[in-house]
C-alpha cells in the first residue's frame, strides 16, 4: 500500500518504495497516474505506452524501467532509485555559486546523454524491428546525474514513434523551451528534433544560462524560431572550435542542417574528450559530482536512513499497514521518506520539474503562412525524481569550476516582437 508521494507531474505521480524478497533490500521508484486519472482509458493507455518504451531500452544511460504491472491503485512502473540530482540542479547551483562547470566534464555529460538519446533512437520492438522513437523532452530536467558520476536520460511520457507521431490539432507537447523550430511549426517532429533539444541543453551546460526564455511562451517561440544560433564561443572562450562548430549544427533552424544522428554527436564529443584530456589531463564526472554535491549526498543519506529506521520502528509496533504482497515481491513506500526527499534541494531528483499537461491552442487557418505555436509555460523550480543508490564514492580530487569573470559573457542581443511570427487564439490548459 503506498502512503506518500515523492513527486507530482501532469500525467503521473512517483512513491518512494522498497524491493524485499527474504533478506534481500531494494530502494525504488514507482509511478502511477495521477488519481484523477486513473479511470481514463485514454490516460491509462499514454501511460502503459511510456512503460512499453521505456521498458524496451536496455543502456546505462538510460534509467531502466524494472517492473510493470496492474492493481487496485491502477497501473504502475518500477524504475530504479538513482541517488543523484538532476542536470537542471547541476546547472542552477553552478549559477548560484557564479562559476561554470568545467568543459571536459561538461562534455562528457552530454557525451552520456547523446549515447542514451542514441540508444533511445535505436530501440527495437520484441520482434527486432526499428521503432524510430523520438523522446520529444530531451532537457536539464529529465537528464540525472547519480552521486558516482553516471549520467541516465529519463523521463518517456511523452516520446512516440515515428511511424505514430502524429501532432494533434490544436496539441503540442514538450517545454517551449527546449521545442525545435519544426515542432513549433506544427511540423511532425523527428529524430532530429531530439538533436535541437540536446543542443540547448549542450549550451545552457557550458553558459549555465537559459538559452530560450522570455516573458511568455509566445516570445520564447519567436526567439526560437527568427533568433540566429547563438555563438558558444561569446560565453565561453575556453571552449574548443569543434564544439563551438558542433553547437551550432545542433541548433540549426532546418534540420537538416544538424547532425544525422544522435549517435554522431556522441562519436563528435568522444573526440573532443580525447583533445581535451590530451592537453589538460583527464577530468572525471564523479570527481566533479564529490566536489560540488559531497554535503548534498552526505545530509539526504543522513535524512533518508534515519526515516527509513522511524518507518521500520512503526511498522515493528504495528502502526504501519501491510501492502498487497505479490509472489515473491513485496513493494512498500514511505510518506516520512517522501518527505524528506522534497527537503533535500534535489538531494533526491526526479525528472519531473512542472506540470507536464499540455498546452491546447487552436491551429492556424489554412490561410495563415506564419507559424504558431502550440505550447505550454514552465516553472522554474526543480521537483524530485527516480534514482538508484550508489556506493559512497572515494574522496577525490576537487575538480575546479571557471568563473564567469574570467570569460567573455556577451549577452545575446534579442530581436523586437515582431517579425513573421503570428499567436492566434491561444489558450492554455487551466492546471
């Protein structure tokens, strides 16, 4: 029986559980759909359809999905527990402490998360043929980064293959944000689309600086669809020419103008890796994760054994209700755990960072030639996510971070509002 919930979505929730089966302890993540939508058949398909994707990609970069299954609480999903933060938490505490992560280690992040879109790109069904899955929400939110330095790409609710991705009228789904110029066109997104994203998020880890945001959704389209591609090289000095160069072919406005796969952004960043690390050493993830999140790790540990403890004190006292036990399963969540997870600045990340209902805006008439997106705002503060527990990684060598003092930040010159870009009737899902 679950009794507290550790992060809320627009579709889904996610509890805090246990794995028992004798002696044998597991921490994991289980989500469901919301209560409210649990009885939508419509819901509950999208939902079982996340767990089929997910649960068909086999990679370490890539949290895994470990159990499906029904009961009285409607469906549901095991995922592992990954002890970590999310990218977007990496990216606002190096703004709140002004320094910029270092460019090896930011490479190698995204280096990870280029294999895992790749792996996701590539998936197959149980009969070995090419799904053609496009993730659609490649972002800092949906991208953990665990205490020992792996990065995992999460997050499946809304990716689609590309023989069904059919955009809706009047429905887009993703952040605004992180949307290619295509999908704000109404367009049918590709695995291309998925390359845009990875190049925002590419650059906002090397600048630490949102790269499309304004005052409203509509503004933040018209950035993405009329403003140039930003020049990497403005905000970062230190940054390669190749990576410069591959920045821009990721935020191209046509795609195919961007690189053919996800899979040559990875090989592209592996060769800037081996430049890097030939002039200025090898610098490793975790060593950058023990230096920057070391009390983060140490205090949620701290916080989550000592509840965990209290919850076993009361079930031991019978104050604590037995779950439906399945064969050789037992799943077990914690409101008090729960509670602590949110407490912890992101201690404890899931990749849920706003509500994910999307937007609903009427589409262009057929007379209109200029674009109009359908799109849906988002917060900025981080929720908490899914996450694998890892062992307590040796004191290393702090990994230095570069302050933005000493680099050459250009602020990016934004055009009027005015331009080719038209809203028409745009009206957003009351949440």
């Amino acid at each position: 029986m679950e009794v507290g919930v550790l992060a809320r979505g627009g579709m889904g929730e996610v509890a805090l559980g246990l794995r028992e089966s004798g002696s044998f302890r597991r921490l994991v993540a289980i989500k469901r759909l919301r209560s409210e939508l649990r009885a939508d058949e419509t819901f509950r398909t999208m939902f079982l359809e996340e767990a089929k994707i997910a649960g068909l990609i086999r990679h370490p970069n890539v949290v895994p999905v470990l159990d499906v299954g029904v009961d009285q609480g409607g469906p549901y999903l095991v995922m592992d527990y990954v002890e970590g933060v999310t990218l977007g938490r990496v990216i606002r505490h190096a703004r709140q402490h002004d320094q910029l992560p270092p460019v090896q280690v930011a490479v190698r992040i995204m280096r990870s998360v280029a294999l895992g879109l790749a792996a996701t790109h590539g998936v197959r069904d149980e009969m070995g043929r090419e799904l053609g899955l496009i993730h659609r929400d490649v972002s800092p939110q949906n991208v953990m980064l665990s205490f020992d330095g792996t990065v995992r790409l999460t997050d499946f609710g809304i990716a689609k293959a590309v023989d069904s991705t059919k955009t809706a009228t009047g429905l887009l789904k993703g952040k605004t944000g992180y949307m290619s110029p295509e999908q704000l066109r109404f367009e049918r997104p590709t695995q291309r689309s998925d390359l845009f994203s990875l190049g925002v998020v590419l650059y906002e880890l090397l600048t630490c600086e949102r790269l499309y945001r304004a005052e409203d959704v509509i503004a933040t389209a018209q950035q993405i669809l009329n403003e140039p591609a930003p020049d990497l090289f403005t905000a970062r000095d230190d940054a390669p020419p190749e990576l410069v160069e591959l920045c821009f072919e990721l935020l191209a406005k046509d795609p195919m103008q961007r690189c053919g796969s996800a899979r040559e952004v990875a090989e592209r960043l592996g060769e800037i890796i081996d430049e890097l690390a030939a002039r200025e050493g090898g610098l490793r993830i975790e060593d950058f994760m023990v230096s920057e999140f070391a009390a983060e790790r140490e205090s949620s540990r701290a916080r989550v054994q000592d509840m965990v403890r209290e919850w076993e004190d009361s079930r031991v006292h019978g104050s604590v209700s037995s779950p439906p036990v399945r064969p050789g399963k037992r799943w077990r969540s914690w409101a008090a755990v729960a509670a602590v997870a949110l407490g912890t600045s992101g201690a404890i990340a899931f990749g849920w960072e706003r509500d994910d209902s999307p937007a609903r805006v009427s589409s262009p008439p057929p007379e209109v030639v200029s674009p109009v997106p359908v799109v849906e705002t988002e917060p900025e503060s981080p929720a908490v996510s899914p996450t694998e527990t890892a062992p307590v990684a040796e004191p290393a060598a702090p990994t230095p971070m570069h302050s933005p003092a000493r680099m050459r930040r250009a602020r990016r010159s934004r055009p009027s509002a005015g331009g080719t870009f038209d809203a028409l009737d745009v009206i957003r899902e009351s949440r």
